[in-house]
C-alpha cells in the first residue's frame, strides 16, 4: 500500500506540473514554453525486462514464479474503456490472474517497444504487446495491447503491482493482422 501511495503521489505531481505550465525544474529552463523538463534516470536492464519475464512465466503456466513477483493487492485493468469514462473490458485481483496462469490461457505474449520511467524503487513500465488465447474466438484470438504497469522494489527485488490497457485490445484473426496496431 506505501508504494501505491508514493507512486500516486509521484503521478501527482508531475501531472500538476505539466498543467500549470511549470517551466523550469531543478533551475533549467525548458526547451519548450509550457512543458517541463525533467531529468531521467536510465531504466536498469533488469527493469526492461520485467514485462516479457514474466509473460514467459505466464506463458509457461509458471504460478508459483508469477505468484512470488506479483504483490497481494495487484490489480489488472483490461480494455481501454476506462481511459475515456467507460468501463473495462475486465478486471484481474492477483487471485483471478494467478487462475489465468494456471489454466495456461496465453500461448503467446510478445512484448516490444518497451520503456520504463524510474521513480527511485519505483519503476513504470509501458509499451505493447501482441498476444494469443486459444480459448478465445476465431476473429479474437490475436491481439495487441498498449499497456501500463507499475513495478515497486521491495527486499531487493520487483514486485509486479498493476497493469493497465491504455489502448487495446485491438483483435484479429491471426499475428500479421494486430502486429502493427
């Protein structure tokens, strides 16, 4: 719970910066009147590959792996709909998504374009991947997700706390269909 606190406290204050126009930080100025400039710590290559690490897990029924990195509270927001007032296609506890692992419901997560925003011990991770449900039908059995997830580093390791849809699913019948969306 400490770490959602920091991290909406974080979201927080850069979001109040970016709208009220701030211009400087740290006594720079920024390149362009209106947006701010902020100095960016380089995401560790452990941190990029959080994401595709434990969609391998996923992938390969791997509970107990995904159980021990995911926190108590996590939660999984599917579908965009909330970015715009709507509601979500779905949402995952830990629970239901350690069920989806187990069932082995993906047989596919690729995830590119990945990047990540470092907050100290907190790291933001956001990006796309293409994925496949053979359970699902036919014309929805492929599909690409735009995604956000938040990651907090606790006893020296990371602890997977929520994913959100930003954009997507976005559905087809087979990979080439999504693999540009």
């Amino acid at each position: 719970m400490r770490f959602r606190l920091i991290l909406l406290a974080a979201a927080a204050s850069v979001l109040v910066a970016a709208f009220t126009g701030a211009t400087a930080v740290h006594g720079q100025r920024a390149a362009t009147p209106g947006l701010v400039h902020l100095a960016k710590e380089q995401p560790p290559a452990d941190v990029l590959a959080l994401d595709q690490t434990i969609a391998d897990a996923v992938v390969r029924g791997d509970t107990a792996y995904v159980d021990r990195v995911t926190a108590a509270d996590f939660s999984m927001v599917h579908g965009d709909g909330w970015t715009n007032g709507g509601q979500p296609r779905s949402t995952d506890t830990k629970e239901s998504m350690l069920k989806r692992v187990t069932a082995r419901a993906y047989d596919v997560l690729d995830f590119d374009s990945v990047k990540a925003e470092m907050h100290g011990d907190i790291a933001i991770t956001y990006g796309r991947y293409l994925a496949h449900m053979p359970g699902n039908k036919p014309a929805e059995a492929w599909f690409s997700v735009w995604y956000e997830r938040v990651y907090a580093k606790k006893d020296g390791r990371w602890i997977y706390l929520s994913h959100r849809t930003v954009h997507g699913p976005t559905f087809g019948p087979d990979r080439k269909s999504v693999q540009d969306k």
